[in-house]
C-alpha cells in the first residue's frame, strides 16, 4: 500500500507541536516539585526555609532544561 504523500510532513509538524508545548510545561513543573520538595524536607527537618529554596532551585533547573531544549530543537532544524 502506498503512503499519501502528506503525512511525513503532518507527522513532522505534529512533533514540532508536541515539543515546543512540553517547554510550557518544563518551568511550572520543576518549580512546583520544588515547591513540595521543599515544602516536604521542611516539615520533616523543622525548618522554615528550605520550600523558597526548593523553589529557587526547581525556577533554576527549568529554565536550565528550557535552554537545553531550545539548543537541541535548534540544532534539529539546520
């Protein structure tokens, strides 16, 4: 059976949706498992601080895995 001819190119932009889409979700999710983390590692340990720092840390490792993406879809698209 032959394939119609669009689908490679419907394919493609169908994953080029699905990535730049999961970049949306990239920041608010680590900042949020930062936020419990935090929340979690105070509650067990007394202490009042460690949540903002769960929050700087998790705002840090999205936005690091943000860049990482961005520099990976640019390099697939030369």
């Amino acid at each position: 059976m032959p394939k119609p001819q669009g689908q490679p190119k419907e394919r493609n932009f169908i994953v080029q949706v699905a990535r730049y889409s999961e970049i949306g979700f990239i920041i608010p999710a680590a900042v949020i498992l930062g936020l419990l983390l935090g929340k979690l590692l105070d509650w067990w340990l007394h202490t009042h601080w460690l949540m903002i720092a769960g929050v700087i840390f998790g705002a840090i490792v999205g936005f690091v895995q943000l860049i990482r993406m961005v520099t990976a879809a640019s390099q697939d698209e030369r």
